[in-house]
C-alpha cells in the first residue's frame, strides 16, 4: 500500500512546497517593488560585476587574501565540493 500511496504523497508535498515559495516570492516581488528604483534595476557595469565574481567567488580571491594559508583550504574544500557536486 505505502508504494502505490508514495507517488501521490510526494506530488502532494511538492505541490505544497512550490505553492509556499510561490506565495513567499509574491511577498518579496511586492516588496522589491515598493521601494525606491522599481523592482528590477537596469544591469550596469556588467563587465566589472563579471570580473568580481570569477575572481572572488570562483577563483576565491577575497578569501585568500587575509589568511592564505586558510583561504588555501577553504579554496580547496570549496572546489572539492563543486567537482563532487559535478560528478553527481
């Protein structure tokens, strides 16, 4: 009985969970758009907001800066995850 009930039970708990973020986002958009500029700004400096995610959020620059010795693990352990992540 539980495996002819499992598919129905897992639709339902995904349709619950998407009706909540549903509603959450709604809440957010109406609050993005409520303050000053609009919802969705114009994207500006693209090239220089592309160049600070590579260098540190890929690379890890920002991390490696204060302690390098630290900042080399936390590099390590990050891309680590991100190859096993990849590998899944």
């Amino acid at each position: 009985m539980y495996f002819t009930l499992k598919p129905f039970l897992v639709l339902l708990a995904l349709g619950v969970s998407l009706g909540y973020f549903a509603y959450k986002a709604k809440i957010l958009l109406g609050l993005m758009s409520s303050v000053a500029g609009g919802a969705f700004p114009k994207p500006d400096r693209v090239p220089e907001r592309l160049k600070a995610f590579f260098l540190d959020v890929i690379w890890q620059r920002s991390v490696r800066r204060h302690k390098p010795l630290v900042g080399l693990a936390h590099t390590g352990i990050f891309w680590g995850f991100v190859i096993i992540t990849l590998g899944t």
